[in-house]
C-alpha cells in the first residue's frame, strides 16, 4: 500500500509518502510544499493544490492521510492552516484517493507508542523506523511522514478486525 501523509500548513505543507507491506514502511519521497509569506492566500492555495495533485499524479497513492485541524489559542492561525488542509483534501478528492484524517494523539499513539509523546520522540521514531540517517526538516516532514504510518498501523489493524469478523 502507498500512503500519502500530510501535515497541513499554509506557509508549510508537510509531505510523505511511504510504502507499507503490513510488516516495514519503506519511504518513497518526502519533503515540503512552501509558499512566500508576501503571497496572496488564493495564490498559495492554489500553490498548494497543484503540488499535491502533482505528487498525487506521481505516486499513485492508496491512501492520502492527514491530520486533523487542532489549535489552541491563535484562531486566525487555525483559519490559514484550514484553508491549506482544504485545499489538500480537495487535491485527494478530486483525483479520487481516500481519505483518512487522524488526530495528534492517534498519531503519537501509533508511532511512539504514547499519545502525549513529545514533539522529539516522535521524530526519532520516524527516522529509525523508516531507516532515516537523519531526522526529516522542517518538522512538518517528520509529522507528515508519521501521518502515513499512522494509516499504514490503522488500516492493518481494520482490514484484520474484517477478516476475522471480530
């Protein structure tokens, strides 16, 4: 199974995609989507949807896994971020992937372990598990990529759960 994973942003967009075989992830290509704080928000959606259909179009995902929208205090941070998430969702959709959207806590949970690992543990996790000489940057890669392994855990544990009718 090929997994996209997206941690969404407006002025970064996470990115990884990996291949999982039910028993090791294997990853394909990671990275960032970026787009210029100067730059009128339609022109970075935009931005953003076209470089997702690209790597869409590429890999040919079975799955497009994302986070989903959590924020604290800074609403007007939430609404750009909203609108990127949009966007990749819309890019999914329209080129007919699945989509899968998962909390933080179920993210930390399938990767570290612990649903209130830190920021750190997480990364480290990703990088060993994924045979990684080096943490991915930004941070937003190593989410992402921690984004698709969590569908990679979630839906072997869902397709065993059908087959043996539990």
């Amino acid at each position: 199974m090929i997994i996209l994973g997206i941690d969404p942003g407006i002025a970064i967009v996470g990115y990884g995609i990996v291949h999982y075989d039910g028993h090791k992830f294997t990853p394909i290509e990671y990275g960032a989507i970026t787009t210029p704080a100067g730059q009128k928000l339609t022109d970075r959606l935009r931005d953003i949807y076209e470089s997702v259909c690209t790597l869409i179009e590429k890999h040919k995902p079975d799955a497009f896994s994302i986070e989903e929208l959590f924020f604290n205090t800074n609403v007007k941070t939430a609404i750009s971020v909203a609108h990127g998430r949009g966007v990749c969702i819309l890019a999914a959709t329209v080129l007919n992937i699945p989509v899968f959207e998962y909390t933080p806590l179920q993210i930390k949970q399938a990767v570290a372990g612990y649903g209130r690992a830190q920021k750190g543990q997480v990364q480290r996790m990703v990088t060993q598990m994924l045979g990684l000489s080096a943490v991915p940057k930004p941070d937003d890669v190593a989410d992402a990529l921690a984004i698709a392994m969590c569908h990679g855990y979630s839906a072997q544990y869902h397709n065993r759960i059908n087959q043996e009718g539990i």
